[in-house]
C-alpha cells in the first residue's frame, strides 16, 4: 500500500515520480496546475522527495517542506528515532489519513482507539511573571506536579486570562519539570509572545495531541485521536514514534452490536473498542469517532470509516 504527500504541489511531484528537489521546469510543458500553482514560492519549488528504493513504502508525507516516504507496516519505522513533527499527516492512495504520533506507557494494539495523553490540572491555569510582547522564553512556575524533561515539546502554551486572552503558542521546549518550582520554558522562535503577559493572565500547559498516546480507557481522559495500525512500543525507556490512523475505514475493536452506519464513539465498558454513539453516550466522556461499514459483532475488529480528520 502507498501512501502519498498531503500537500497537492507534492502529490503532484510524487505522480511525476521525482526523487530529487524540483521547480518548474520539472513539469510537463513547464506548467504547473491552477488548483496546486499558488503553493508555488516565487523563487521556484523547492521541496524535495524521498523515493523507497527498495520498494517498500506505504507512507508519504510533508516534514515541513521535505516529502517523506514511509511503510507502516515495517517496524523498522517504529524507532526511538522521531523522523516527523507531532502529528504530521500523510495520506494514502484510497483517501485514508495519518498522523505521526508516539506511545504512551503501554504499547499501542493494532485495531485499538487511542486517545491523547490526559492533561495534567497543577500545569493549568498557572501565574505567569510579567512577559513582554517578543519574548520568546520566560520563567514558568507549574502547581504541585513535577513533569520529564520536555512533556510538553511540540505542544501549546494557551493563555486563558487577560492579558493575552485567547492567544496559544507553540512551545519548543523545557528542562525537567519539577513541582512549583520554576523551570525556563522556551517558545516557538516564529511564536513569539503577542501580547504582553502580567501576573493577572492565566497560562496553562498542553501536551501535543499526537504526542504519547494511549489505548483509550473506558473513561476517557482526553480526546480521542486515532486508530493504532501497527505496534507502536511504549514509552518506558524512551519515546517510540510511528503512525496512527484519523480518517478512513478501519479494523476497529468493536463492543456490542452497532447497526450498518451508526454512528461510533470511544466505548465506556471495552477498553480501546467503539461502542454505539447515543445522547445517553454523549453524557459520558465520549469522542465520536465514525460510523459503522457493517454490522458490528461485540470482541472483533470490524469496518468502521474514521472521521477524526
């Protein structure tokens, strides 16, 4: 199975079979279509591709301007070795997406929902010290719970208090955390503080959504983000990278008897399985996650056509 690049100028490349950095004339009649032309930088293409010479690739996608060729099927592409940004898409050639994600605290069950990590409160709603607009680092002080050395790398600063309401940033990342002790947290260079921040603003913390997934709980504690496709190994003694899948039909666990086309949700009595999605789910801490291809049967892993992108 191959997958290709998200991005059109790439998909467009990658049909061409170029396995080099482009530009214009790289196209037939040196044109390039309407729908993808306004991807086109003025100083010419420069994305450059990576073709699997042995054959092997399943999986394209955009790492910022770079096009990536990857086999989610290979375990040789699930390493401790981060190859994409958090949450990278790439798409197959049948329409399925996916994101670039690593594992949790246990390994990922192919078939099985996975959802983000649990946000963690005593890093929410924190006191910041007077920011200045352009900073781009600055002293955090969290609450009462400590965190590892770059937790939230890759994830958002989000200010919930004026001044600076509303504003998210990205965070590049940190030392170790340690509780209500200040650490230095550093910021996107390209996100640098928009609004100057006082000790009347609220900052919190957020963990990239791709970042440390896990099987989804029958409480769920977070957001649910994919389907695992392969085994991605946990996080125990270092972070493991790889793919997960947000759009498409998938083999998802199944609890109960969901009827052709129901619509799915994350299930509260099987977890990393999609029970039915009624308004009594909705009550429970439930994401709906797609619709039923085929008449469910309670412990398999059946048709289910994701809507998480």
């Amino acid at each position: 199975m191959k997958l290709y690049p998200v991005n059109p100028l790439a998909l467009l490349g990658m049909q061409y079979g170029y396995n080099r950095p482009l530009d214009r004339r790289d196209f037939p009649y040196h044109h390039i279509p309407d729908w993808a032309g306004h991807y086109v930088p003025k100083q010419g293409w420069f994305r450059r591709f990576f073709g699997n010479q042995h054959g092997m690739a399943n999986l394209g996608g955009l790492v910022g301007d770079t096009a990536i060729a990857q086999d989610t099927f290979n375990t040789n592409q699930v390493s401790t070795k981060q190859t994409a940004a958090m949450g990278s898409v790439a798409m197959s050639k049948d329409g399925r997406i996916f994101r670039y994600a690593s594992a949790g605290a246990a390994d990922l069950v192919v078939g099985n929902i996975v959802q983000s990590a649990a946000p963690i409160p005593n890093h929410l709603a924190n006191t910041p010290p007077v920011v200045a607009a352009g900073a781009t680092s600055f002293s955090y002080t969290p609450g009462a719970t400590g965190g590892a050395a770059n937790l939230y790398a890759e994830g958002t600063l989000m200010i919930d208090t004026t001044p600076g309401n509303g504003y998210t940033y990205r965070i590049s990342g940190h030392p170790t955390i340690t509780a209500s002790v200040a650490f230095n947290l550093v910021l996107d260079p390209d996100e640098a503080i928009v609004v100057a921040l006082t000790a009347s603003s609220r900052v919190g913390l957020h963990h990239n959504p791709y970042k440390t997934v896990i099987q989804t709980p029958t409480t769920a504690t977070a957001k649910v983000v994919g389907g695992a496709v392969n085994i991605i190994t946990a996080n125990t003694v270092s972070e493991n990278y790889g793919w997960i899948q947000t759009r498409g039909p998938f083999a998802a666990l199944i609890n109960g008897t969901p009827a052709i086309t129901s619509p799915v949700a994350n299930s509260g009595t099987t977890a990393g399985a999609v029970d039915v999605w009624t308004t009594a789910a909705a009550a429970v801490v439930v994401t709906p996650c797609g619709y039923m291809m085929q008449v469910g049967v309670s412990g398999k892993n059946n048709a289910v056509f994701l809507t998480l992108d």
